[in-house]
C-alpha cells in the first residue's frame, strides 16, 4: 500500500536518509526543507533527482515549523 508522507528537515541527515528509504519503498514523500529557494535549492533539486530511479516519488516542499505563516 502506498502512503504519502510529510518529512520535516529532509535536507540532510536523518530527514533526507529517511525520505529515500521511504520512496524506495514506493511511498510519495512530501520533503520538507526551509529556504528551498535560497540555501536548500542544491538539496531540493537533489532530492527531486533521487527519485527519478526509484519507484515513489520525493517531493521537495517549502516548510518553515518556525514560521507560524
């Protein structure tokens, strides 16, 4: 059964190992990153590109859990 899952800090570490794991599972991987545009695009375009070789599916959104907007 395939899920979709929101990941917080997928940036590196610990978030993006897990949303590779996860799309190798086949799940669709919401990969929360702050700054996507700015200091994160390097790892958002990166974490897009796995997922090209996988069967789920990563994708990189803006998420800012210190931003109450």
């Amino acid at each position: 059964m395939t899920k979709t899952i929101l990941i917080t800090g997928a940036s590196r570490g610990i978030g993006r190992l897990t949303a590779r794991l996860l799309a190798e599972q086949g799940h669709v991987v919401h990969a929360g990153l702050r700054h996507i545009d700015g200091r994160n695009a390097e790892a958002a375009a990166e974490l897009a590109g796995l997922s090209a070789d996988l069967p789920g599916q990563i994708l990189p959104v803006t998420l800012d859990v210190t931003d109450a907007d």
